[in-house]
C-alpha cells in the first residue's frame, strides 16, 4: 500500500504545482488584457488560448457588472478553492494508507 501512498502524495503536489502556475497565467491573462497587446504575438497568443476556455465559461454565468470583468478573479477563488480542498483531501488519503 506505501506504493499507492507515495503515488497520490506525489499526485498532490504535482495538482497543487499545476494549480498554482495556471493562477500566475490567469494574472498575466488580466494584466495583458488591460493594456493592448499584440494579437499575433506567441505569448499572448498561448495565455489567450490556455485561459479562454473556462474564462468564457464564467462569463457566461456572471452578470456584468459596468465593463468590469470579474471572472480572472472568480476563476482565481475557484483555483485556491481547490488547493485547499483536493489537494488536502489526497494527502491525508495518501497518509491514511500508510
């Protein structure tokens, strides 16, 4: 069973890593988008394709609020939301089977 164990506490940090690195390209998707960066550009291009997705999602559900685009933000709780819960949850799972 220490295989397992190791295997999710290792699956943890690797999920936490993951979900703290697409909160840094979430930031840089809002701080490009206040300023008027080329289109074309490959960075941009990337943070626009990696974020879009669930960014799009969100907007759809929140109601606009005078030209202020809440969703990096809402999409940012989400992400600490489950660093603080999945992440958790596998370790002490992982520590359980021990």
């Amino acid at each position: 069973m220490f295989v397992l164990s190791n295997f999710l506490l290792a699956l943890a940090k690797l999920i936490d890593f993951a979900l703290g690195a697409y909160i840094w390209i979430v930031i840089a998707r809002a701080v490009i988008s206040w300023v008027n960066a080329d289109p074309y550009n490959p960075i941009v291009r990337f943070l626009v394709q990696v974020t879009d997705p669930l960014l799009s999602r969100i907007r759809r559900m929140l109601p606009i609020m005078g030209g202020i685009d809440l969703s990096p933000m809402v999409l940012i709780l989400g992400i600490i939301f489950l660093q603080s819960f999945l992440v958790p949850t596998l370790q002490q799972i992982a520590l359980g089977l021990r």
